[in-house]
C-alpha cells in the first residue's frame, strides 16, 4: 500500500466559517428572525450555538486544540447598529473580545461584513433595492472597522452576494418582500457598489488590509451535451449564477443573461478572491420554468448524495472552481472560504474532506494561488430556510442541551491541519473506501 503525504506550502490557513445569525442565538432584530417568526423556516434560530452567550469560547478552544490556525465568523449588523442612528459600542467590544479571543488562540481571523442578514430597519426599507444601500453600508463598515482594526486585516465584505439576491429574490427562500429578476438584478448591483464602496473604505482606514468577497461557484453540466437548447440553458443558469459579481469586478460591468450595468467603481476591488464550493449542477431546459428562465437544476445523477439530497460529492468541482478562478483574476490569491456537506452521521464527510483537500492540493501544486481553506462548519447551525434539518458541524450540536458532540471527521481535520498535509495514513484510517482514488498505485 503506497505511503505518502499531500503537503500544502508553509503558512497554509486552515480554519472552519461561521456566520453570526447562524451561531449567535436571539439576532431578534434582524430580518432572517421576522422570517422565521412568520413561519417560512424550518423551526428556528432560538438560540443557534449560543455564542452571544459565551459558547464561542468553547467551540474556538475545540478549533485551536484540533490545530486550526484561523477562523472566518461574520459580525452582525443589527446587533452593531440596532436602529438606523445608534451604535452599540458593548455589541462592538464582544466581537473584540472574539477576536482577542482568536489571538490568544494563535488564530488569524477572517471578519465577513455581511453574510445574509440585515438590521430589521433596513429590511423595512426593502433592503438592497435601493441604491441608498450603498452609503448606508458604507457607514457600518466604517465604524466596524475602526473598531476592529487592531485585531484583523482579513476581511470579506460580502458572502455570496449571488445566493442571497436570487435564493431570495428568485426562489423564494430568503426574506424578501418582492419576488423577480429583475429586482434581484438591482440587489446584486447594490451589493456590487456596496461591496466597492466597503473595499475602498476599509483600505482607508487600513492601508495594509486585504479585502475581498465570498463567491459561491457552482460548476454545472448539460443535462444532454448533444442538446443545444441544454447547452444553451447551462449557459444562461451558469452566467446568472456565477458571472454578475465577478465580471464588475474585473471588467467594472455586470453582466449576466438578463442584466449589464455599468459599476465601474467595482473595478479591482480585490485583494483575494473568497470561493465557497459545495456541489456541481447538471441543467437542462424546463418550459414550466419561466421564473428561473426555463432552466432546471439537478444533482448529477449516480453521485455520491449527502444525507438530506442536498449536495453531490464531486471533488472534481473544486479543482474546476479554483482553475476558473485563476482564469477569471490572474495571479490573485485564493481563499477557499467555506467547502463542506451536511452529513448527520458523518458517513460521507470524512470522504468529502480528504478528497476536496486532495484536489486543493491538485491546484496548490501547479502553483495556483490557494492560499487558505476554511471548512464549513466547525459546529452544527442553523442553515437557513432548512433550518436544523441539515447537519454541517465537524461538531454536532443537540440544541436542547448546548451539548457538543464529536464526529469523527473532526479529529481528520484536525491531524491534517497539524501536519499540514493530508497523508495515506489518514485517509486508510477515516475513509478508507476512496483511498485507491487518492492514492492510485
Ligand atoms: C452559506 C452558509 C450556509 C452554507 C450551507 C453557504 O451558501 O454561505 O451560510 O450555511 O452554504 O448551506
């Protein structure tokens, strides 16, 4: 059997993400709870992992102790500036105590502005609609990162500025009040400028900063690769899905199928790129589909499913992703910002972490800038519109209790984050049913 180690370069960020509405408990003041209050989620956020309450101690000394060497976590708006005049200095010194927290840890944060959820009062004013958005964003990023400047110069303005406008706007999942693309269109240029205005904020404040967004990419097939109206559909889904962020960025023009605005001030305003890989998506064409523009989406079939249907373990994907990613921004460094599976039993996440860690090291090898990975999640949160029906935690949670439970893919992580590398050892040790895959001979 052959023995050998995947090494990834000194300095290598390893980590786990999280995101303040799914972690803190009671952001009772935020969009994401009216929604949740009003029913369109499964169950609710209550008090999610209790950070707000302390437990973020815990679960970060699990992290620091399983040889993680960062940490991403977003903070939240509505907590920070409760009404549209107010600050809250207490709710600005708790996250720098997290982020002394993360020090004293030997832990580099990675601090997210916005990850899904907006003060109730900016909610009340249709949230990203408008452009007036923009300089209102611009002024919470300002005062947070005057704030929290001594402790972090690794930011990320926006996560996944693609799934909130269509999840929402599209699909109906996230809080909205509207519904159609094109207002889901306006969102994601609002987002855009927000996004360019926070960049240029923050590097005013913080000359030495490194600034960047979270992307969400998602690979996709031809359901029928002799079809050109598939062809065509996987097309159109994969520019609307994956192209309307990136192509402002480097080219200060949104374009997606349906939509080109002009933002120029967007061009360039990256120091990283953020990519959040999950799964691939096989489309076809739909005429009952009007609404996502006659496109459907589906797992390949054949794949290897988490437990709840909701991701395809397709490794590939995140080579394909990285690889795009060296394409569309030449020689800027990447971040992979979140990668993992919701996997109750944890069945398949051992697999999904050595083989996605192989296929990062794939890249890293042919000197693409891979510079970090932070696997989604360190402990089980509150996923959204779905709620605790899905498990992402190297830690489960009994939400009862507060009761953190280990899985097994935890202590993985945790020897390749120590030895900075994913060796055969591990693989025949946790997932020995892809070792042939990893470690041909
Ligand atoms: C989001 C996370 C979410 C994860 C798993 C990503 O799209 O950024 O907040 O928990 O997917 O559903």
């Amino acid at each position: 059997m052959p023995q050998a180690t995947y090494h990834f370069p000194r300095g290598f960020l390893w980590g786990t993400a999280t995101a303040a509405h799914q972690v803190e408990g009671n952001n009772t003041n935020n969009q994401w709870w009216k929604w949740e209050q009003d029913g369109h989620t499964n169950g609710t956020s209550g008090l999610a992992c209790d950070w707000w309450g302390g437990r973020w101690k815990e679960d970060l000394d699990r992290a620091a102790e399983s040889g993680q060497n960062a940490h991403r976590f977003s903070v939240e708006w509505s907590r920070i500036q409760p009404t549209p005049d107010s600050w809250d200095e207490h709710a600005l010194e708790r996250y720098r105590n997290m982020l002394r927290g993360l020090k004293e840890r030997g832990m580099t944060p990675m601090v997210t502005l916005h990850h899904f959820s907006d003060p109730l009062w900016l909610y009340e004013k249709d949230g990203w609609e408008h452009e007036e958005v923009v300089a209102l964003f611009e002024k919470f990023v300002r005062r947070t990162v005057e704030a929290l400047k001594e402790y972090c110069t690794l930011w990320c303005t926006i996560n996944e500025p693609n799934v909130y406008a269509l999840s929402g706007y599209v699909a109906g999942d996230f809080p909205t009040k509207r519904r159609g693309v094109n207002v889901a269109m306006q969102v994601m240029a609002n987002m855009l400028r927000g996004h360019a205005a926070a960049y240029r904020a923050i590097h005013e404040i913080q000359p030495e900063a490194r600034v960047g967004f979270a992307h969400h990419h998602r690979p996709m097939v031809a359901k029928r690769a002799w079809s050109p109206l598939d062809l065509l559909m996987r097309k159109i889904r994969y520019d609307g899905i994956n192209m309307g962020f990136p192509s402002a960025i480097s080219t200060g023009v949104m374009r997606t199928p349906v939509a080109k605005v002009s933002i120029p001030e967007a061009k360039g305003t990256q120091d990283f790129l953020g990519l959040n890989y999950y799964s691939v998506d096989m489309v076809s064409f739909d005429i009952t589909n009007p609404k996502e523009l006659f496109t459907h989406s589906e797992c390949p079939p054949g794949s290897d499913m988490s437990d709840t249907g909701f991701i395809a373990n397709i490794p590939t994907g995140l080579f394909d992703s990285i690889k795009w990613a060296t394409r569309t921004f030449p020689n800027l460094p990447i971040i992979i910002t979140e990668n993992g599976v919701e996997d109750a039993d944890d069945h398949m996440r051992p697999r999904y972490i050595a083989q996605h860690i192989h296929q990062m090291w794939r890249t890293v090898n042919f000197n693409w800038p891979v510079k970090g990975y932070f696997h989604w999640s360190l402990v089980d949160n509150f996923e959204w519109e779905r709620g605790w029906t899905q498990r992402f935690g190297l830690w489960g949670l009994d939400v009862e209790t507060q009761k953190r439970i280990k899985r097994p893919s935890a202590d993985l992580y945790a020897e390749i984050c120590k030895e900075n590398g994913l060796s055969s050892e591990m693989v025949q040790k946790y997932c020995p049913e892809v070792f042939d895959k990893l470690f041909p001979v």
